[in-house]
C-alpha cells in the first residue's frame, strides 16, 4: 500500500537538527541522506521532498500499517518529527 507521509517537526525539536534537505549542515545530515536513498533503492520510497523551514513529504510503501511504523521508527530523525499518514488509493 501507498502512503503519504507528512513530516512536522515537534514542538521543542530544534530547527537545525529537522532540517533533512541536502544544504543542510549539521553531523547527522549526511546520516539522513544515506538513509533516505537506500530506502528510495529498496523501493521502500517512492520520493520525498523537503519543506523550507523544516519538516516534508514523502511517498511510502509498506504491506501492513506494522511494517509502515517500523520503518518510520527506523529513520535517524524518528524522534525529531511528528507524521502524518494518509493512505493512497490507486
């Protein structure tokens, strides 16, 4: 199943340590790219764009709602966003 995610930056997480995109610097910013390309090369995403300011979306692919939460739980930056999950039709 196809989803889309919507990624906020909770309430207290600083604004360095949520930016995801690729002119961000920081230490774990090159953790974050690696993760999210080999995840887009395991077909586990399909894309994902960045927000300006923080946070983005992205299109995800999982077979249960279980898998789809494991995967979120995965990502570096888990404990620095809050999601939004909408399930797509085809």
């Amino acid at each position: 199943m196809k989803s889309l995610l919507i990624r906020k930056p909770r309430t207290g997480a600083e604004a360095s340590d949520c930016q995801d995109d690729s002119r961000s610097q920081g230490a774990g910013s090159e953790q974050v790219k690696e993760y999210v390309l080999s995840r887009v090369k395991d077909k586990a995403i399909d894309c994902t764009y960045p927000f300006r300011g923080g946070g983005g979306c992205s299109i995800a692919n999982a077979d249960s709602t279980d898998q789809l939460n494991e995967q979120l739980s995965a990502s570096p930056m888990a404990l620095f966003y809050k999601y939004e999950i909408r399930a797509l039709s085809d």
